[in-house]
C-alpha cells in the first residue's frame, strides 16, 4: 500500500508539472485553433530568465521569497514578450492561410528559439538554484512528497481556478470565449480579435515561464532543450483532456502522470511511454475530443 | 569469349605471383615492415590519422637511434576507410608487400573482418582503438592484441569495485535506453549475475529527458538495492541522484565515463558527494605521455588525435617485442609482448593471454569535496 501512494504521489507531481505547461497549449488552440509548437520554448526561456535574475540575486544576498517573487515576474514578464512577439510574427500573418501554415510556422519558430538560446547562452547544462527550500513540517513525508512536488500542486490548482474564473466570469474571459466560438462575429459585435488573441498569448506565456521556473528547480537543471520533451509530453496531455478545455488539460496530465508513474513502478520504465501513448490512442479511438472535450461541430 | 578467357588467365596468373612472392620478399628483407592500417580518409579519418602520426614520431626516433637489432624499420600505411570490405583489401595489400607487424586497424569492425587475413600469415596486429570485446576475448584472433580497454572494461571495473571493495550483494543496474548507457548495463548485468556474489534486483531503463524521476527511484527504495549502477550520461544521472535524495534515499551511485564529467558535480551540487564514476586512467602526469605530446607538437604543429598516446604505445610495445625475441616471429612476439614490461605513454604496460593489455584502461573515481578522485 506504502509503494501503491508514493506512486500515486510521483504520478500526481508529474501531472500536475504537466499540467503547468499544457494549461497554455489548451488556451491558445481553444481561441485560435493553433497548436503553439513554441510553446515548450517559452517555457524553457522562462526557465532561462528566472535562472538569471535568481543568480544574479543571490549574489546580492536577497531573501529566498523575495527571489522567487522577483525571478518569477521576471520570468513571466519576459516570456510574455516572447509570446507577444512569436504571436505577431509567425501567426498573425498566417491567420487566414490554411490550417497547416500556421503549424509549420510554429515547428519553426520551435527550432530557431531553441537554437537562439543554444548560441545566445550555452549548450551545457546548467543547475538551477533550489528556491523551494525543504519545508520543516514535510519532513516526516519527505520520502514520499518533496516541498517543490508541493509547491508544484497548489501553484497548478491555484492557476486552473483563477483561470477557470477569468474565463467564466470577466469581460475580457467573454471576450476569448466569443473569439473562440466565431472569430468573425465577435469581430462585428465589436470585440477587438487582435487584442483578445494577444492577451491570450500573454497569459498563457506568463503560465509556462511560471511553470519553467518551479520546475526547473524542482529538476535542478536546465539546458536549451528541456522545453522539446516537456512541450510534447505536455501536448499530449491536452489533447488527452480535450484540447481547448482547461480542467480537461488538467485531467489529462494526472493522467497521463499517472499512468506513467503506475506503468513504471508496476511493469518497467521501460515501457513508460509505450502506456502513455497507447493510452493516448485508446482515448482517441472512444472519445475523439478527449475526456472533456466538446464535441466539434462542423462550422458551415 | 576469347578476350575473357585471357582475362581469367591473368588474374588466375596474378594471384600466383603474388603468393609465390609474399614469403620471398618478406625473408629477403633487411628493414623491418612496420605496417600502419586504419581510417586515413573518409568521415572517420581523424579517429585514424593519429596513429600514422603516432608510427611515424616512434619508427622515426628508433630510426635515428640505429634501428631494431641492427634493421631499419620501414613505415608501410594503408587506407581501410574504416570500412570492412576495404580493410580485407588492405590487410591482403600489406601481407603482399610483406610486412611484419601492423598497427591497426581502428574501428572494431574493419579489425575484425582484416584480423583472419594476417592470422593465415602469422602476423601480428595491435590496434589503438578497437575496442569490441570479442576480438580479444573470444579465442578466435590468437594474433591480436590492443593497448585500449575493451568496451566492457568498464563495467568490468565498475562490478568488481561494488562486490569486492563495497561488498554489495544487491544491485540496482538503470540505463538511459541509449547504445552507450544500455551496452555498459547489460555488461553490469551479465557480469553481476556471473560473479555469483551479488543479485541484479532491477533492471530498466529510463526515458532521457523526463521531467520527473520519482518513480524509478521509489522502484529502487522497494527494490532494497544497496547500490544503483547507471549506464549513460550526466544529465540523466544528476536528475537520478537529486532525486534520490530528495526521497532521502541514501544508496550508493557507481557509474561510468559518461558520468564522469565536471558537470555532473556542477550540477548535481552536493546530491553528487561520494557517487562514484569509472573513468580513463589518469595519464596527464606519466612524463612519457607528456613527452610524446611534445613531439607531436613540435613536429606537426598542433596537439594530437584521438587515440594518440594508444598508437604511440602499440608502437613501442611492438618494436620492443621484436627487440626483445630477435625475430618477427609469430609466437616469439606473443611470448615477449606477454612477458616483457614496457613503459608507455599509457603507463608500464604487458599483455595477457588473450591479448588485452594490463595495464591500460579505466580507474574507479569517487566525487569528494566537489572534485573526482582517483581511488
């Protein structure tokens, strides 16, 4: 039973790392219906940024809060320019190209940021300063969940309500939702597409440079290529709970954690991503649109 | 058809001429043909061209010193392009031409499709490089020897420091799925289960690059393993370790060269404190190597290649073997190569039986205050 919750544990920490990153994939395909290839680069730069402003600010001796809350804005300000831009550069141009266009646009985008921070930094790995410190009261179940595992959770729990609630319940949430449902519309009852598509790029870089910096230092490592595995383990997390629905990228990471964490410690590591993606494919063939996803109607 | 004929003839007539003359030239000779074999063209060449370098400064300076027992040694180099059926090719060209020894050849494949080729004319082949385990260890190439460790020298090395130094007798072995990490953990494994000391209680590999290692490691605390050998590289294993001890797991790491790298330390921090690597032996302080990195530099200008200070062995231990039995002779050059100790730039070297050498190959370092440390 010891073996059965430390798996269970493991495969939560791991959806929920997941689920940090597939929260931006969700919102960017439920309003435009791209798949943001880039996305796992902005995570990475994320991770790169808070790297920096956390080192620079641990030489000047600045308490460990306040380097988190400053690397952690920092982080999610300059990944959120990154996002901006990637936005405006590669897809806007391509918004009315066929469907492909815009995809390829952003496998490139992928590859060129990946290879920018290859030359701009380095290629070695590099460790990333622990700021999540080993909290006192999780001694006595530190074998089982860390103190970052735990930061990790509440960070993803507390982002997918107040994302949930933005959605729902603010004008800028009925904006996207409009978007969502017709661009086209929307734009003729007066909503200003551009800006509502821009904002959502915004907030969903802020998420993943948030996500990059915890997990990094949960990992403790960082190199310019950590953002290609994530983004696609991460992707096929929301496609799992239903691409363009939130709790259903939430879903699907745990699961898609799970399943990985239960395959490992049951069968063999070995076959980790053999159950990951067979499942995948199992899901597909029942529910197309994943486990929360709406069923797509054909636009006329 | 006529023209064909004629043209069977010849070739038939050939092959004659060449068999008739081989033993003819090479009983006649009053040098000693000392035959260079590997990659000095195609992608691979820089894994070759050290090695005719390396032939080149020892044949010259054995030269200027009068020579082997009296002969001048004469440099014969062929191009095998690391490739089997071009090494075949070469091996024939250099018996042809009667060579006595050959230095060669560099890729484990080549080496193993020219070696049957000199065994018929009872040569002798040392290769700085070729590292297939087989070509020593299975009997079959009773003229072959090397001056590098075997591939799985390391997990040789690895498994006998856990049982032996450690006394381990349970044993975690993880790879990283790659050929590198998974070829030393299926050694690890096989060597383990054959010692007959020690239980192999996990056998997996993990997939490089995920974001989170806790449950391998939960399956290494239920396990009961007291010891985790990990084949592949650093990144990998400083996740591993770090994760570890977060789970305050205290087992031993023991891995291998991939491991054995500053950024391991440097990023596994104080995770990494008394995990152990094997890796090369230390060579840099031997003066021997420094001297024929010396020479190197003079000569050619700029430091050596790969395989260098190998070839540069090979080629003493060989002439010294001639030295020593006063022939070419087959069994006279085994019987001195396995007898006679020569100092290297590789260390003071001998061979065994089979043809590896004692000598050279790989230390177990143990990471201590931040730095590894020979043991």
């Amino acid at each position: 039973m010891d073996y059965f919750i430390e798996l269970f544990c493991s495969g939560i920490t791991r959806g929920a790392i997941y689920a940090l990153i597939a929260l931006g994939y969700t919102m960017v395909y439920g309003i435009i219906g791209l798949i943001n290839f880039a996305h796992g680069e902005i995570y990475m730069i994320g991770a790169f940024t808070s790297f920096i402003v956390a080192t620079v600010l641990s030489i000047y001796g600045f308490p460990l809060l306040a380097i988190i809350v400053v690397a952690g804005v920092a982080a999610a300000v300059w990944s959120s320019a990154y996002g901006f831009t990637i936005e405006k550069i590669a897809y806007k141009p391509l918004r009315h190209a066929p469907r492909l266009s815009p995809l390829i646009s952003a496998i490139g985008m992928s590859i060129f940021l990946q290879n920018y921070v290859l030359l701009a930094q380095t290629s070695d790995f590099l460790p990333f300063p622990e700021l999540i410190p080993d909290f006192a009261f999780m001694e006595p179940i530190a074998h089982i969940v860390g103190s970052s595992d735990l930061v990790i959770l509440i960070t993803t729990t507390v982002v997918m309500i107040i994302l949930t609630f933005v959605i729902k319940f603010t004008r800028i949430g009925k904006a996207m939702r409009a978007t969502a449902q017709d661009r086209t519309m929307a734009m003729l009852v007066g909503i200003n597409v551009n800006n509502v598509i821009s904002a959502t790029f915004i907030i969903g870089s802020a998420l993943a440079a948030i996500g990059g910096m915890l997990i990094a230092s949960h990992i403790g490592q960082i190199n310019f290529y950590i953002g290609f595995i994530a983004g696609i383990k991460a992707f096929t997390a929301a496609v799992l709970g239903g691409i363009g629905s939130i709790p259903g990228a939430v879903l699907g990471s745990l699961v898609l954690g799970l399943t990985e964490s239960f395959a490992t410690g049951y069968v063999s590591s070995d076959y980790e991503d053999v159950f990951a993606f067979a499942l995948l494919v199992l899901i597909l063939i029942f529910k197309p649109s994943g486990l929360l996803g709406k069923d797509e109607t054909q636009k006329v | 058809m006529k023209l064909q004929l004629s043209g069977k003839l010849l070739s038939t007539a050939a092959c004659f001429m060449i068999a008739l003359s081989a033993p003819a030239l090479s009983s006649a000779a009053d040098t000693i043909k000392f035959g260079v074999a590997g990659a000095h063209s195609g992608d691979l060449a820089s894994y070759g061209l050290p090695t005719v370098k390396a032939a080149e400064l020892v044949v010259e300076k054995v030269n200027a010193n009068g020579g082997i027992n009296g002969k001048k040694v004469e440099l014969l180099v062929e191009d095998d392009v690391c490739k089997p059926e071009v090494a075949t090719n070469t091996a024939t060209k250099l018996i042809s031409d009667g060579v006595d020894v050959v230095l060669g050849h560099i890729c484990s494949g080549a080496t193993k499709a020219a070696l049957p080729i000199y065994s018929n004319a009872g040569v002798l082949v040392m290769s700085p490089s070729a590292t297939n385990p087989a070509l020593t260890q299975s009997g079959e190439y009773p003229n072959f020897f090397r001056t590098i460790a075997p591939d799985d020298a390391q997990a040789k090395i690895d498994v006998e420091f856990a049982l032996n130094n450690l006394g381990y007798t349970k044993i975690a072995v993880i790879h990283d799925k790659g050929d590198y990490g998974k070829g030393f953990a299926e050694f690890a494994k096989k060597f383990l289960e054959d010692s007959g000391k020690a239980e192999v209680v996990l056998y997996e590999g993990v997939t490089p690059g995920a974001v989170d290692y806790s449950a391998i490691v939960q399956k290494i605390k239920r396990s009961g393993a007291q010891a985790v050998m990990f084949g592949g590289y650093h990144p990998e294993a400083s996740k591993i370790i770090s994760m570890m001890r977060k789970k305050r797991l205290k087992t031993d790491f023991i891995s291998d060269d991939g491991v054995k790298d500053n950024t391991f330390i440097k990023v596994a921090g104080k995770d990494a404190e008394g995990a152990y690597a094997s890796g090369p032996k230390d060579t840099t302080k031997n003066p021997l190597s420094i001297q024929a990195v010396e020479e190197h530099k003079e000569k050619y200008g700029a430091d050596p290649g790969a395989f260098f200070e190998n070839a540069y062995s090979a080629a003493l231990a060989m002439l010294n073997a001639i030295e020593k039995a006063g022939s070419t002779d087959l069994d006279a050059l085994k019987k001195a190569l396995q007898t006679e100790k020569v100092d290297t730039p590789v260390g003071s070297i001998y061979f065994d039986d089979k043809g590896d050498a004692i000598g050279v190959g790989f230390s177990v370092y143990q990471v201590q205050n931040g730095e590894f440390v020979e043991l």
